[in-house]
C-alpha cells in the first residue's frame, strides 16, 4: 500500500505499521498576490493595484529560519509550500500519505476592511480549490474565513463548506478576542451545520500580542510562548460553551505542542469545581470535554532526551484519541522521521495516531 524510502530520507519509516496515513498539517501558500487575481471581482484587482499591496502574510515562521523550510522545497520563483508537484513528490509519494489536511496561513485576519477580507478569503479558498485540491484526491483543504465579520464567514463556510475537497475551518490562535466569545457563534454553526472541524493554527495577524503581559522582544519568546495563547483559546471555547452547544463539532489545535495539556487540564477541573455556577452550561469536568472535541497535531513535538517521558505525557492525556500525527510540511520539524511520532505507542495507539483518529476527525472513513 505505502511506497517506503530508503532509511535516513524525509519519509515514512519503515517500522511503521502499514495502515493509512494521514497528515494533519500540510502548508501551501500562493506563489504571490498574483495567483489570487483570477478570483477576485475586478473591483479587488483594482484596488489592490491602485493601493500597491504586494502580498499579505501571517505565517509564523521567518521566511530565512532553517525551520521554515526543508532542504528542496523552495521552488524557483516561489515560497516553499506553493508547488503542487514538489508536495507530491517530498511528501505524499515518499510517505505513503493516504490523505493529507492542508492550510493557507495568509494574513486575510489582518486585514482592517472588511470587504476586503471577506473578498480575499473567497478568492483564497476559490485558489485552493482550483490550484491544488480538485486536482489531487489525496489532499483536503481548510476553509479561509475573515472573521472579522462572522456573518459573513458564516456565508463563505455555506458556500463552500458542502464540497468534499474542505474538511475544516481556519481560524487563528491570535486572534481578536477570545474564541469562545459569542460574536463568533455563527461561525461554529455552519462548520457544524456541514461537518467541517475547526483548526486553530499557530499565527495570525489580528493586533493582539502572543503573551498576556505585551508584546515580547524576541522571535524565542514568541515561538516558545504559543502554547499561553492556546491555553487561552482552548479555556475560551470550553469556558464559553462552544463544545457544549456543539458536541459534535472537533476544535482541531495545530502546531500547539500537547506536554502542556494534562497540568491545564488538571488545574481547570479543580476551578471549575469551585466556580461552576458561573459557567452553569459546562455540565461535566472541563477535562472530558476537551477529551470528547479537542485533537492536536503532533508537530513540533515537544520531545525530551528520554522517550519514555514523552509517553507518561501521552498517558497523562488519559486518551488515546487526541493525538494526530502531522510533518508540517514544508516546516522544518524533525531530521529523523520516526522522531515525528512519540515512541513506544502500542500499536493500537499507533494505528491511531497515524490515521485512525484523523480518519474520524474529518469524516474521511467512507473515502
């Protein structure tokens, strides 16, 4: 079923069992503004013509970061992650990939007009299914919104949300306010409403600082603090009562890490017992609903010298299901390939990290 490579090359290992494989968290981004044109109203065109914007970009990695890209998939006149064909061949082909999830992390969350926003995630979604999904059944994609307007996100999710190629919503871990908030509530409904989940990914443009005390000095305390934000949206959508009003909707946490979990867990149960009237809707432990909706893709995996460490972290989820593996593809994550899931699994527990819990996730088992 899988095509394995040789040892030592970025791709599926051979170890691993031979099941389906399904990567969580594969970028792809336009070559330039330019390939967006097509699907923009000539009132867009014109205005960004006339305004002179040359790009818009929210990605969390600096394009010249060794982290950013692995070696080979920069393709000439383009950003690593904007060539169909050497996605194909680094990725899909050389791990055996079954499916793969992708993401468009481009910066319409920080655009301050709102008809502008909402025309650019309608071209970007409109790009992605023309570009890249229609033309290659192994790939699924992520639906752009602006929410800045969560209405009209809601519109955008309808009017694509129906097509097989989307299995999830986009939306940005700094974003404008909490996630649970109520102004976004629309937007949880039509994600509900067609089966998509929703991935909160690593980024975004809307103003706010990734700390809860400003804005940090350096690109280390921004890349190492991600995880605060995350705590923040996942207490957010649980507080709020997101995953209690839509049980059936999966909050998909990308490139999260997951070692800071168990504690936030342990410390939001304990509160809740003291405060739950506050919030008389979360009607069960805060932990088994974040074990019910909440999955995280695997990379960067926060991995310590010792293995076994890692695995009492896993253990520590009390599941099984949460974990999802991901290269995230063309990010830098790791030089051994079986350092991209944690060792030592039970090969049920593999079987299901690898594929299974994502197969379910995204509603992929009839494909």
């Amino acid at each position: 079923m899988t095509q394995i490579a040789a040892p030592g090359r970025y791709a599926r290992p051979e170890q691993w069992p031979d099941v389906d494989l399904v990567d969580t968290d594969v970028h792809i981004t336009p070559r330039s503004l330019d390939a967006l044109l097509p699907h923009l109203p000539a009132r867009w065109r014109d205005y960004i013509r006339e305004s002179g914007v040359t790009g818009l970009e929210s990605d969390l990695y600096p394009p010249g970061s060794p982290l950013s890209a692995i070696p080979g998939s920069r393709p000439a006149g383009g950003p690593p992650g904007s060539d169909p064909d050497l996605l194909r061949t680094q990725l899909l082909d050389a791990w055996g990939t079954r499916f793969a999830i992708t993401h468009c992390i481009y910066g319409v969350d920080g655009i301050h007009n709102p008809d502008w926003a909402v025309a650019m995630a309608r071209a970007v979604n409109d790009w992605q299914l023309a570009e890249w999904l229609s033309g290659e059944p192994r790939l699924r994609g992520s639906i752009v919104v602006a929410a800045q307007d969560p209405q009209r996100a809601a519109d955008e999710i309808d009017r694509v949300g129906h097509l097989p190629e989307f299995v999830q919503v986009l939306m940005p871990v700094r974003a404008r306010m909490p996630l649970g908030n109520r102004a976004f509530w629309p937007i949880y409904e039509a994600a509900a409403r067609h089966g998509l989940a929703i991935g909160v990914y690593a980024g975004g443009a809307g103003g706010n600082p990734i700390t809860p005390v400003g804005a940090p000095s350096y690109y280390l305390e921004e890349y190492v603090l991600l995880a605060q934000a995350f705590q923040a949206q996942l207490v957010s959508l649980v507080s709020e009562g997101v995953l209690v009003r839509f049980p059936e909707l999966r909050i998909v946490l990308i490139e999260a890490g997951f070692t800071w979990l168990p504690p936030l867990m342990w410390r939001f149960d304990k509160n809740w017992k003291g405060l739950r009237r506050e919030i008389p809707w979360v009607d069960r432990l805060p932990s088994e609903i974040v074990r019910e909706s909440v999955r995280l893709t695997a990379q960067p995996l926060d991995e310590p010298d010792d293995p076994r460490q890692l695995l009492e972290v896993v253990e520590a989820l009390g599941s099984d299901r949460m974990l999802m593996f991901s290269t995230d593809y063309p990010h830098r994550q790791f030089d051994d390939p079986v350092r991209s899931a944690p060792i030592g699994l039970s090969t049920d527990a593999m079987t299901r990290f690898l594929g299974g819990t994502a197969l379910e996730t995204y509603r992929l088992n009839g494909e």
